[in-house]
C-alpha cells in the first residue's frame, strides 16, 4: 500500500469537508477520486500533499508517517486546476525549480530538463513564458514540473478542468499512456465520471466528506454499492422501485407478450447514434429507455403504441430512496413537451 | 483593460458632449495643476541657473538636501520590509483582528501631518514625552533629531507600500506558491524565487510612491524637527524658510528640485504600470 | 415522479470551500509581532498619546478648548471647506475618472500624470505652485493669497487624485452591456447615466470623497505660504495645533488634534464598510 490514510477530518468553520476518511491506495497505479464539487475530494487530495493539515487521522506515504509533515518534506508532485505555472520562469526554468531546490547539478538539471520535455512534448518550447503557451501546454509543462522531482506519488487536482473538451479528451489518453510509461503512483481529482471510468485503474468516489464505494471502474459500473454511486456514474431511470440504466431496458411490442411492465410510447427523441424513448406505465410513472438507432427501427414503434418494458438480465440496479409515485399529468406533460436532448434532474 | 475596453468600445459615442466634457477636465487641470507647475518652473530660471547655483553652494542648503535624501531612503527602507511583510500576512494568513488591521494601516494617510508629529512629541518628546525621558536618559534622542524625522516620515508613507502589494498578492494567488512548496521549496525559497518576483511591480510602485512621499514631507517633519539650521532641516524646511526671508528665487529653485523628483516618480510610475499589466 | 438523469447537479468549476489563509505559522508569528510592535510604537501609541494628553483636563477642560472663540472658527474653516471642497470633487473627479476612461484623444497620458502632481508634491511646494499663478505675481491678474479663497484652492489642489483615483478602476470595470442594454430599452444617455452607471460608482465615490475629506480636514503644508494663516479668517485646524506645540501647550494642541482624529477614524469606518460593498459589487 502505497498512500495510507486513515481516520482522516477536516473541517472549514462550520463546513464538514471530510468526516472519518479511510483509504488505501495501491502503488504504481493511477487512482480517482471523484464526486460532486465540494465533496470533500480536493481537500483529501491536499491534504495528502501536505499543503492542507488533516484535523484528526493519519496519513502514510510509502510506509513514512506524513502527518505532520510540511509539503517540501513529501517528495510529491502536485498539478494544479490552473497550472500553477511561475509566470516569470522559462518553461525550462519551471521544469527544473524542484531540482534547483535539491541543488542538483547543472548538467544533471539540463539532462533531466531535456528528458522531461521531450515526454511531455515541449521540446520547442523550453525558452517561452508560459504565457506563450496554450492551456494543454501549460498543464503538460506543469506535469513535467511535478515529474521532474521524481516524486514518489503524483498529484492532480482536476488537472484537465480548465481545458476545453477536445483538448481535454487528449491529454486525457495521453496521461493514461505516460502513467503505462512512468508507473509512477498517481492520484487525481475529477468530477467527470467519464473521465475517471476512462483513465483510472481504480476509482475512489467521495461525497460530503465520507467514502461512497472503492473499486475499479467496473466495479462501480456495475456493482454501484447504493444510489448515489448509481446516479453518480451514469444516466438512470426509474421502474418501479427500481434505479436501472434507462440502456439496460428492453422494449417489445407482441401483443401475447405478457413478460415486463407495460405502458405507452409518449415520445422518442433520437440523438446522435442512440434514441431514447419516453414511456409512462399503466401505472403512470414515466420511464426513459434508451435503444440504438437499429433496435428502435427493428422495433418500429411510435407514440401512442402500447409496449412493455422489462430489464435485461444481469443488469445493476439499485432501489430508490424515492418512494416511487403515480406520475401527476402536468408532470407527464411537462416531460413530454420537453426539449430532445434535456433531461431533467430527479427530484 | 481598460485601454482595450475603451478601444473596443469608444466608437459608439462621437457626439458633441465628448468634446464638451474632454475640454471641461482637460481646462479644470490645466488651471489648477499644469499652469501653476510650469510657473514654478519659470519663476526657479527666472535669473537663469543663478538661484541653483546659489542654493547648491549653500552648505546649509546641500546639507539639508543630503539629510532629506538619507531620510527618505531610510523611511522608504524600513516601509519597504514592513509593508511588504505585513502585506504577506494580510493576503496569505489568518489571525484575530486581521480587519481592524487592515483598516488601521490606512489611517497615516487621513491623519494630519501635525497631527502625527504632536503624536510623536508627546510620546518620544525629550522633556516629558512618555517614553522620551527615559530613551534621553539611555542616550537616544529622538524628537529634534534625525530618529524622530525618519519616524514621522516613515509614519506618513506607511500605507503605501501595503496599497500596492495586497492588491497584487490577491490576484496572483497563491497557487505558485503551493506548487513551490510541493516541489521542496522552503518558506525562505518560495518568498525569493516565487512570491518576490510576482509583486516586483507591486513593490516598485509602492517604493516609487513612498519615496516621492517621503522626500516631500513637510508638516510631521517641520513638529518633529526643531528645524535647526544646518542640523535638522529639510529641503522642505528650506523652502519655507527661504520664502519667508524673501529669498523667493532660492525658495523657487529649490522647490523646483523637489517637484522634479516628485514628477518623475510618477512618469516612472505610469510608464512602468501598463507595461507589466499586459 | 423519475426521469433521467446524468449527473447530480454540478456547477462548471469545482470550487473548494472558500479558504480566507492560513492560520499563523511560527515563522509568520513572530513577523506578526514585530510588525505590530513597530506599528504601536509608531502609529498605535503615539495617536493614543495624543488621546489621553486630551482627555487629561477632563471634559470641561476638552470642551473649553475646543470652543474657544479662535479654535472654534478654524475648525469650522477646515470643516466646511473641506466640506465644499469634497462636493467639487465629487463632481469635478467622476468627470475626470469618465473622461479618462472613456474618451481617448492625444495627451490623455500626460492629464493621467497631472491627476497624480499634487499626491506626489511636497505640500509646502504645492503652496508655492498654487502662489505662483493665482499669488501677487499672478499672470491671470488675480490674487487670493490670504484670502479664504487660498484655502478651499489649496485643498482642492491637494485631493485632487482621490475621487479620480477610486472611480476609474471602477467605471473601466463596468459592464458597458448593461449600458447598452438601457439604451436599447429606450433609456437616454442621461437617465442611463443616472440609472445604470451612477449606482454602480456611488460606492467608489464615496470611499474617495471620503479620503478626500480627510486630507482637506488635515491639510498644512500647502497653506503655510498661501492662506496666511490669518486668526480668526483663513487660519486652519493644523496651523492652530501648530501654533498650541510652539506656545508649548500641548494639552490644547492634542484638543484640537482629537477632533481631526475623530474625523479620521469616521473616514476609516466609513471607508472600511463601503470597501467591503465595493467588493460584493464586484
């Protein structure tokens, strides 16, 4: 085990940030912690750098007790949201501040410097100010900072949060090919479950303050351990008083089919490759099922039509808190008239 | 910014009330500053360099030119340190009473220059100041000596230092700051190679200011001084005094000197600042 | 009651809990306390001195003081010129900070070096500029040395830069789309003015008036040659403290001196709530 933290609390006044936190995280692997802003995550990403001080528990890097120990006794590498760069240095000169710091020599900074930038590819780059450069860029030399000292866990802090989407996406595949090279212990902070499923060897998802679930990004996918972690990691539909993946539904319009809940077709929407299809039960309570364009056009079906819908075998699901209730028509209304793509928020 | 806002935005109004109100302000300074400035000016060459060369070989002129001079650097000095570090605890730190602080820092700026020196004679005074008495007995003289001159100045240009670096902590942030520390830079380190280098033009301004403050000041010093000639007068002091004698083109030249510094402080000032905001 | 849902409701950024700074250090302890030691030794005591050097002739004794027939007439002279001054700046500084926002046409930058003279000025050369175009020898053929008039000029010289100066970052930050927002919805560039931009400057306004007040209230250099200092007609607040320390009577001069520090640390209360509505704004 690789960073131990054990019983760890923090508040803020009034605010619990994290409330008993324990966690393992194993070594040379790249771990996320992920949930909701304001969850608690960061402040536990900080505190394991040091530049947050835990109100009560322990926190172990390598077998070391950290606990009371100052940031620059850590041998981490921290990458800020914001990329932190030291606007009045090089490129070059921020790659090389941890090992100036150490006092390494010239030539070794210069070597190491070089190596670094070729990994992050800034080779050209190493004379501008890091004003010079895009955000992907900064962010990439920022890494190099971080990696430069040889840390023994890396750090980052929603790393790809200031980007936009497309350069996001890359420096995402990216950091995932670079952790497969460096195999340094990394942790980082996201928000974006689809980021963390993508890139993470293991996910850890923190909400007000406390551990939801640990487990790889199957795990959670598929063995969400309550409501939240359901409802966090993907898009959910209630049936009964069941939470499912409105993609694990299955339609079927046979009318001596007498399996499933049956219901009407109130709408279909397609985006893109899927198409979701809007069904209120007899019940009166509205389902999303989501089909591929082939399933929805082997299945023909269009509003008005009487179909059943059941659950495909093996699929996760969870029970709601929310008690489930006839659906009001105004609601149902509402839903029906609402925009394609919009899906509203549970209540 | 503000010049983009403007240049993206100015061509909108060209209407006449522009015009009105640019010709309003550009007479409103003309009359109260620019014309008076340059008679100042006119009035020291009047009999061509006669009065400088009168006032600059006047030992009791050079040396209350010396003695304002060492003053100034030494209260621009002490301001310097203090303000720079009481700015770093304000931005960074908490600690009770930071807000009665933050707001007392700005009173030496709307208390009178009297005011300030009576302050400091009835504490520090030799006779029978609270303190004075006792540091007299140790050997410190302080009021109607240089000590006392330097307090009053330093007490004068106290917030301005502070006034410029707080805002630039705030905006820099101290991100730069952690990342230092993550990357084993110790306070020490960090302050050097990070914080100083991000309010450089934060601490410039606010040394340009305080010196141009402190090299001008007039009431605290003339309370504090006793101005005794050749002793413990200033070039402000000389100002007065040469104009009350009737010496007008001595009083003008050396006012003259004075206003160019204070003059070029704020050219340095004002050409510097657009360069580090873009 | 359930549709779909993608996320539990997330905000762009992910913002942590607001963190004012750090609790104190050792290191930035002890830099505390020498920094607050230095400050009462120069600043915190000596004002105190002043204070209780006031109060030491009681109530009757501060009370006679201050309304005696000379000392009364300065500090209504300081007070209500320094009133007047500060409604002239008012006017004069928000219509300067516009136009030097707003307008560009050549020299703006050397009107921005003029607004700064008179802050950087020795107070005792600012006497003798304002002397040297409206004093005996003015070429304008006017003279109001030792006049009243002497007075409400040298005060108005000397807080020329505070209304400039806490307007401008303001106006330049302003949302000029919600300008154009009123001007679409009819408004006429006045009522605009009024409506839209006059609002969102009266905080900066005040916090300058109010500095500005507070310079004029504690002006001395600049009046020494200029005003006279005639008793009972152009004689001010810090000439007659002066004149106290110089007649050795401190008691009197530190009087005096309460009532401008009263008016001080008004201006700082005043000045610390309208910062922290500045800073709501925005």
């Amino acid at each position: 085990m690789s960073i131990e933290i054990s019983n760890v609390g923090k508040r803020f006044g009034d605010f619990v940030a994290l409330d008993d936190v324990s966690v393992n995280i194993p070594s040379g692997r790249l771990t996320a912690l992920l949930g909701p802003s304001g969850g608690g995550k960061s402040t536990l990403l900080r505190i394991i750098a040091g530049l947050e001080r835990a109100d009560t528990g322990r926190v172990e890097i390598e077998g070391v007790d950290a606990t009371g120990l100052p940031p620059q006794k850590r041998n981490v590498g921290f990458v800020f949201q914001h990329y932190a760069a030291f606007k009045h240095l090089s490129v070059r000169r921020n790659v090389a501040f941890g090992l100036e710091i150490r006092k390494r020599s010239k030539d070794d900074i210069r070597r190491r410097v070089d190596e670094l930038l070729a990994l992050v590819h800034l080779e050209q780059f190493g004379d501008r100010l890091p004003a010079q450069l895009s955000g992907g860029q900064r962010q990439r030399m920022a890494l190099a900072r971080a990696l430069a000292v040889e840390p023994t866990v890396l750090l980052l802090d929603e790393p790809f949060g200031a980007l936009d989407a497309k350069v996001r996406k890359e420096l995402r595949d990216w950091l995932r090919r670079l952790h497969d090279e460096v195999h340094v212990t990394t942790v980082f902070v996201t928000h974006d479950q689809e980021e963390a499923l993508e890139v993470a060897d293991e996910i850890v998802v923190i909400n007000e303050g406390r551990v939801e679930q640990i487990g790889s990004p199957d795990d959670l996918y598929d063995r969400p351990a309550n409501e939240f972690v359901m409802r966090f990691l993907g898009p959910v539909t209630q049936l009964g008083d069941q939470l499912v993946r409105p993609h694990d539904l299955q339609l079927s319009t046979g009318a001596g089919d007498r399996a499933g809940v049956p219901g009407r077709v109130t709408r279909v929407t397609r985006v893109g490759f899927e198409s979701r299809v809007g069904v209120i039960t007899d019940d009166g309570q509205a389902v999303t099922v989501t089909l591929t364009r082939n399933e929805l056009l082997a299945l023909g079906t269009e509003v008005g039509d009487e179909v059943r819908i059941r659950l495909a075998p093996e699929s996760p699901t969870t029970t709601s808190t929310t008690p489930a209730q006839s659906a009001p028509v105004s609601l149902t209304k509402k839903f029906a008239s609402a925009g394609g793509a919009n899906l509203t928020q549970t209540s | 910014m503000a010049d983009r806002l403007t240049a993206a935005r100015t061509p909108v109004g060209h209407r006449p009330g522009r015009y009105v109100l640019r010709t309003v302000v550009t007479a409103y300074l003309f009359f109260l500053v620019a014309w008076p400035l340059y008679l100042v000016g006119r009035n020291a060459f009047a009999g061509g360099s006669a009065s400088f060369q009168d006032i600059l070989t006047d030992p009791d002129v050079t040396h209350a030119l010396q003695l304002t001079v060492v003053i100034a650097v030494v209260a621009v000095v002490i301001n310097t340190v203090f303000g720079v570090g009481i700015s770093i605890l304000l931005v960074r730190y908490d600690f009770p009473g930071k807000r009665a602080l933050n707001a007392l820092l700005d009173m030496p700026l709307s208390v009178s220059p009297i005011v300030v020196g009576l302050a400091l004679i009835l504490v520090y005074g030799g006779r029978d100041g609270w303190f004075g008495p006792s540091l007299e007995a140790a050997g410190f003289q302080i009021i109607f000596a240089v000590p006392g001159m330097v307090m009053a100045t330093v007490f004068v240009a106290l917030p301005l230092v502070v006034r410029e670096v707080v805002p630039v902590l705030q905006e820099v942030g101290d991100e730069q700051e952690q990342a230092a520390r993550s990357l084993g830079a110790n306070a020490w380190q960090t302050f050097r190679r990070i914080t100083l280098p991000s309010i450089k033009w934060g601490v410039v301004y606010g040394v340009v200011l305080s010196l141009a403050r402190s090299l001008g000041e007039f009431g605290a010093v003339k309370v504090v001084s006793g101005n005794v000639l050749g002793d413990t007068r200033t070039a402000t002091l000389v100002v007065e005094e040469k104009y009350l004698n009737f010496d007008k083109g001595g009083a003008y030249a050396t006012a003259f000197l004075l206003a160019l510094v204070a003059v070029a402080c704020i050219i340095v000032v004002s050409v510097l600042r657009p360069k580090e905001e873009r | 009651m359930t549709t779909t849902t993608l996320v539990p409701d997330l905000p762009a950024g992910n913002r942590r809990p607001v963190r004012a700074g750090r609790p104190l250090t050792r290191v930035s302890g002890l830099g505390l306390g020498v920094a607050m030691v230095w400050f009462s030794l120069l600043v915190l005591i000596p004002l105190a001195a002043v204070v209780v050097t006031a109060s030491e002739g009681g109530w009757d004794g501060f009370w006679r003081t201050v309304t005696n027939e000379q000392t009364a007439a300065t500090i209504r002279l300081t007070v209500g010129t320094a009133l007047l001054v500060t409604l002239v700046n008012i006017v004069m500084g928000t219509l300067i900070a516009w136009v030097l926002v707003r307008d560009r046409f050549f020299g703006k930058r050397a009107l921005e070096v003029l607004i700064d003279v008179p802050f950087a000025l020795p107070t005792i050369v600012a006497g003798l500029v304002l002397l040297s175009l409206y004093g005996p020898d003015s070429p304008l053929g006017v003279n109001i040395a030792n006049t009243r008039i002497a007075v409400f000029l040298a005060f108005l010289f000397v807080t020329l830069p505070f209304i400039v100066r806490t307007v401008q970052p303001v106006l330049a930050e302003l949302d000029q789309e919600a300008e154009e927002a009123a001007a679409s919805l009819g408004a006429s560039r006045f009522s605009t003015f009024r409506r839209i931009i006059l609002p969102s400057l009266t905080p900066a306004i005040a916090a300058g008036a109010a500095l500005s007040f507070a310079r004029a209230v504690g002006e001395y250099g600049s009046l020494v040659l200029l005003s006279g200092n005639l008793p009972m007609r152009t004689e001010v607040a810090s000439v007659r403290i002066l004149s106290s320390i110089e007649n050795d009577n401190p008691d009197s001069a530190a009087a005096v001196a309460v009532v401008l520090l009263a008016i001080s640390l008004a201006v700082i209360v005043v000045l610390d709530v309208l910062q922290r509505r500045v800073m709501r704004r925005g």
